[in-house]
C-alpha cells in the first residue's frame, strides 16, 4: 500500500509541475469500482458537512471583481488556488492559471455543485455550448461563429431563449454518466441534490439568485446575469465566460482533473490541515485563498483562532494572499473605507502570512478591525 501511495502522488506531482495530458489512469473513468485520483483525494482530504442557512448557487458579490487589477499587479500566478463558493472562484481562477484549485467548502451540496460544473465543462467545448448545457436551452443556429461575441450577446441570447424539457432530460442523463465515472461515493440523495440544483439553473436562467432558506430574499441579491455582466475596477469584463479564454483555463483543468471540490469546515479539525499536508507533499504553495466572507461566522462562533491554525499548516510564502469579502450590512457595524460606488459588497486583499503574525501578536478585537487593518490597497 506505501508503494501505490508514493506512485499516486508522484503522478500528481509530474501533472503538476508540467501540466501535461494525464495518464490513462487518471481520466475519467466508466467503472463504478476504480477510483481516480479526484475521487481519492475528495476522500482524503474531505470533513464532516455542516450547515450553512444559504443556497449559493450563484455569488452575492458584485465587487468579486474588484481585485482583479491588484492581483495583475501584484503578478499572482501559478501555485494553488483554494477557494469556497460556487463559480465566482473560476473568475479568480482564469486569472491567476494556478497548476491546481481546490473548492472547500462546508456545505457538501456546494461540493455537488462543483461536480455539476465538472460534468458540464467536460461535456462542452466552448463557452456557448457550457451555458447552453447548464440552461438547458438549445444553441444558437450559428453558434460555431459566437468564439468572439462579447458576453453580453451571450447573456441576452439564453435570456430570451426559452427552456427546451426534452434537452434538460437529455442533459440530466448524460451528467448522471459523467458524474458516475468520477469514482465518488455519492448516494442517490447526492443525485437528486446534483439533480435539483441544476434544475434550479435551467428553470430560473439567467434569474438564478443567492437565497437564505430561513427568510424571504425577494430580489435583494443579484441576478447570475449581473454576475456575468459586472466588470473590474478599469470597466473591464473578467468574468471566466466574457473570453474562450478564460473558459479554456477552466475547461482544461477539468478535463485534467485539476479542480479539486472536497467538503470541510475552514476552522474545523481536518480538511484545511490535509490540504496543507498535501500540497507539502507535492511541493506546491498557496497563491491564494478566497474566503468570501466566512471569516464573519468565524468570529461569530468564536472559532476564528482555529482557522489561523489551520493556515500555519498551509504552504505559503509572502506573497499568498487572502480574498475575502465585506458586506454593508447593519449588523457589519460600520460600511467598509474601501466601499466602491456604494457597492452592498467590498472585495478585499490581505496576504496570509500578515493575517496569521497579526494574530500571533495578539489578533483582532473585531471582525472590522480584521478587514481594515492589513487590507491591501487595490489602487
């Protein structure tokens, strides 16, 4: 068993480094019985779910962008990306082209949802046949000539193209084929949640929201399609699907089994301190590390100290950085210094290494002295 151990992680190691085609053995593979390499290291790496009171199919954040221009500056490139949510990771991820991204999340439908998107950029070749999978409406007649339309064309054509039944099921069923040739050990209701949170974005498009299942949310939190059309901080758009581009980064680290999802809890006992484990063990960094705005809850539950923990485990160097969010909220205390255009959501940067002597050193009275003191400027 030690020998297949160093030979497993010897094959990740060489992807890695030289981000090569894979093995036979690590694609995707049609028997229930053999395991990949995605599969192995859901497992290994995986806690415990939790409960989250929000169905994240989609971000609330508006500012996500907002960094981008800081992280072009500061150069961050290659490494490992880890990150929680659903697909405003891949914005970050199209940017920074880490060698290897793993989604971590508490909520084991959020690691569903990843392997939704998995089976779907698998299936595609270009960024009109993804959206044209996950909305489950058909493509456009002359969809080969769409390579360079602005995603704006693209928004709007899925936004008056009407749902197609008969397209959906078909979909359904080959993502049930790809989903099974993972490996994973999921149950029928991990199907059926796979199943429902795909419906959710073929039966509201481009209206897809964030929603808090305890309380009404109306229309207060965006739209996917304004998600889609937002635009850094120079009126750029840098959402992964506004280039083939940025949809190529992403299609290729699927394909190479290079986006990782696993479940766990940032503060709990295992999943961020196996990460770390791991990335040692494959002689890799983290470049950066979204967070949203998990860290609110972490001193909500007072369990903030145990994250800093868990991130001395982790392999950084100075230049590591943390990408967490903000939101003007009242029970926030006061609206963010660094709030743009009155922005409900502020994006922030802080390097880890800053993040975990400040604690050494005595920590954060509040979570607003966290997201002020050490911000870093995105000007």
């Amino acid at each position: 068993m030690q020998a297949v151990r160093h030979i497993f992680l010897f094959l990740i190691a060489v992807t890695l480094l030289t981000f090569t085609p894979v093995s036979q053995a690590q694609k995707a593979i049609s028997q229930p019985e053999k395991r990949t390499d995605f599969a192995l290291l859901n497992e290994r790496l995986s806690e415990r779910a939790g409960y989250f009171g929000s169905d994240n199919l989609v971000s609330n954040e508006l500012s996500y962008q907002h960094v981008m221009g800081k992280l072009e500056k500061m150069n961050l490139s290659g490494g490992v990306y880890l990150g929680v949510g659903p697909d405003q990771n891949y914005t970050y991820i199209a940017q920074i082209k880490p060698r290897l991204a793993i989604m971590i999340d508490i909520r084991r439908d959020a690691m569903l949802q990843h392997v939704l998107y998995k089976a779907l950029f698998m299936m595609s070749r270009n960024r009109t046949e993804y959206l044209s999978l996950l909305f489950a409406r058909p493509l456009p007649r002359d969809y080969k000539k769409w390579t360079d339309r602005p995603i704006r064309d693209l928004v709007d054509y899925f936004d008056r193209t009407p749902l197609d039944q008969k397209l959906a099921e078909k979909i359904r069923d080959e993502v049930h084929k790809r989903v099974n040739s993972y490996g994973l050990n999921l149950t029928q209701r991990d199907m059926d949640a796979i199943d429902e949170i795909h419906q959710a974005f073929y039966t509201e498009c481009m209206e897809t929201r964030y929603t808090i299942r305890d309380r009404p949310t109306g229309r207060f939190f965006p739209a996917y399609r304004e998600i889609l059309l937002e635009k850094d901080l120079d009126g750029r758009y840098r959402n992964y699907l506004a280039t083939e581009d940025g949809y190529r980064v992403l299609k290729n680290m699927h394909d190479r089994n290079l986006i990782i999802t696993i479940t766990g809890d940032l503060s709990g006992p295992k999943a961020v301190r196996a990460v770390g484990e791991f990335l040692k063990e494959i002689g890799e960094k983290v470049s950066a590390f979204y967070v949203s705005n998990v860290e609110f809850y972490l001193f909500r539950q007072d369990s903030m100290n145990r994250f800093v923990e868990n991130l001395k485990s982790l392999p950084i160097d100075d230049r590591s950085v943390i990408i967490r969010s903000y939101f003007n909220y009242a029970y926030y205390t006061s609206v963010h210094p660094q709030t743009i255009d009155n922005y409900f959501s502020v994006q922030l940067l802080q390097t880890i290494d800053s993040l975990i002597k400040d604690y050494e050193d005595g920590g954060y009275g509040s979570y607003y002295e966290l997201t002020t003191r050490r911000s870093l400027d995105l000007k």
